[in-house]
C-alpha cells in the first residue's frame, strides 16, 4: 500500500488548452474524491466516486470539467479549454465505504498562463 | 449555510506552549468534525475527529473541544512542538451515506512553533 498517488505532481500550460490527471486511490478503497485548493485556502469538494459510478458534482465543476473513474480503480480529471482561474492544486482522496477519514494524495498542481 | 468559518488565519507559539485554533458552523446537519495537518507540498491527512455525542476528545497531545449549542470547535495542542509547524484545517460534514467525504473545509490556520 503506497497511498493515493496522483499524476502529474505539476503541470503548465497555456489558456485554452486541455489537462488531465490521474489519481490511483489506495487498492481497496471504493470510494474516490477530487476537490480543489487555491493558495490559502481549504480544500473544496469537486466530485466523487463509488466504484465507477459519479455519485455527486459540486456547482464548481463546470461543464469544462469532466472525471470518469471507468473501472472503479484509477480516475481522471480533465479540464477543457483551461482558464487562468482555473490555476490550483487539485486534490484526490480516497476512503473505504462508510469510513469517515480521507486520505489524501500530493495533489497535481496546474498553473494556467 | 456551508460554511465552516476558522480563526486565527495565523499563529505563532512557543515551543511547549498551546496552540488554540478554533472553527465555527452553521449547518446543523453536520455531524462528524475532522481536523487535517497539511505540510507544504503535501496533501492533507486527518489528525483527529469528533462527533457531536461527545463533548472533548483527546488524542496524544491534541484535544478537540465541541460545543454543539454554540455550533463550534477548537482543536487544541498542547506541549507545542517545532514539528507541528503546519497549516491545520477544521472541517465538517454530514455523516452517513452519500455525504460522509463530502467535506467542507475552514479557510486554515498556519501554525508557527518557535524552538
């Protein structure tokens, strides 16, 4: 068990562009969560996921945004067509059904320029 | 009605003094309390958790303090050291089914131990 992985650690690019990342939760748990952090901020809840299926999308995520989780193991998170305020840290978690803690990956940071 | 609204955004203590960091809520559906430690470039990781049946509870050095009537909680560390120098996040949500990761954050507070 190496905990919630999360791919890439940083990413640049320029407005308008698409990004993806990817997440790889701890093996066992079923439940997989994306949320947001700006410089000072807390975390904010984006989406999340039991098994394959997308159970709840925050306001926040846009139609620009889009996460699949195909086979209830990995998940990505793309961003289309990049805005500067789209700039953050965007978290994955991962947690076992009915379990209260989170555990957190590194985070994948993306600067928009 | 979401929000989770933490204070101080900053604090600075001595090494073995008491660290205080308080949140406050609005939302009576929430039901499970945690509180996250975050070091840079690191993601969060739960430190402690309450629910509101109990009143305090203690773990090591950190003690969480609930008052369900007055809708707020305060984490408190006592014997401060330089290695908790992190940013702490209070957070809150409703416990149970869909909504148990769905957390809502406070703002943080950077903690600053002086040796």
């Amino acid at each position: 068990d190496t905990g919630v992985s999360q791919d890439p650690r940083h990413k640049i690019t320029k407005r308008g562009q698409n990004v993806t990342f990817r997440c790889d939760p701890i093996s066992e748990h079923n439940r997989l969560y994306w949320y947001r952090q700006t410089l000072g901020q807390g975390p904010e809840f984006l989406t999340y996921f039991q098994n394959e299926a997308q159970l709840e999308k925050s306001r926040l995520l846009s139609d620009r945004f889009s996460a699949e989780r195909p086979k209830g193991s990995f998940s990505t998170l793309e961003i289309q067509r990049t805005e500067q305020g789209d700039s953050a840290m965007y978290l994955c978690a991962s947690s076992p059904v009915g379990a209260g803690e989170l555990f957190f990956g590194e985070g994948s940071r993306l600067t928009v320029l | 009605q979401q929000q989770v609204k933490q204070s101080p955004q900053s604090l600075i203590v001595q090494k073995g003094g008491i660290s205080i960091i308080n949140c406050a809520y609005e939302n009576t559906a929430f039901d499970y309390f945690p509180w996250y430690q975050q070091f840079p470039g690191k993601g969060p990781a739960l430190l402690i958790a309450i629910r509101p049946d109990v009143s305090e509870k203690k773990e090591g050095r950190f003690t969480i303090s609930f008052n369900k009537s007055a809708k707020q909680f305060s984490l408190h560390i006592m014997d401060s050291q330089p290695g908790d120098s992190a940013t702490y996040f209070c957070a809150a949500t409703g416990a149970g089914g869909t909504s148990y990761g769905k957390l809502t954050f406070g703002q943080g507070t950077i903690l600053t131990v002086h040796p």
